[in-house]
C-alpha cells in the first residue's frame, strides 16, 4: 500500500519551524507560492516566538 504524502501546507509550516528554530532568517523562505510561502512564515514565527520563551536573555 502506498504512503500518502502529507499536505504540502503542513509541510511548509514544519519546514519553517524548524528553519526558525535553526536560526535562520526569514528571508530564507524557498516558497514562491503565496500560500506555502504563508504556512512557511507562520511556522518560522512560532519557532522564533517559543525560542523568546524558552530562553529570553538569549535575544
């Protein structure tokens, strides 16, 4: 049986997550597309957002 492929969203919002938790910038982003470049966004800010929880003096 053949593995279904997650939703593409999905996978640029983790995508950006984990890129946010890595560090890097923003400007990163690889997606042209509107609505994955927004799902990689909105997964990079809430990486950068927990970071700023976890560790405050870091910043």
């Amino acid at each position: 049986m053949k593995r279904q492929k997650r939703d593409m969203n999905q996978r640029a919002y983790d995508k950006g997550y984990n890129a946010g938790m890595k560090g890097k910038s923003r400007e990163q982003c690889p997606h042209s597309q509107e609505d994955h470049r927004l799902e990689w966004l909105g997964g990079w800010r809430q990486a950068r957002a927990d970071q700023w929880e976890v560790d405050p003096d870091r910043h």
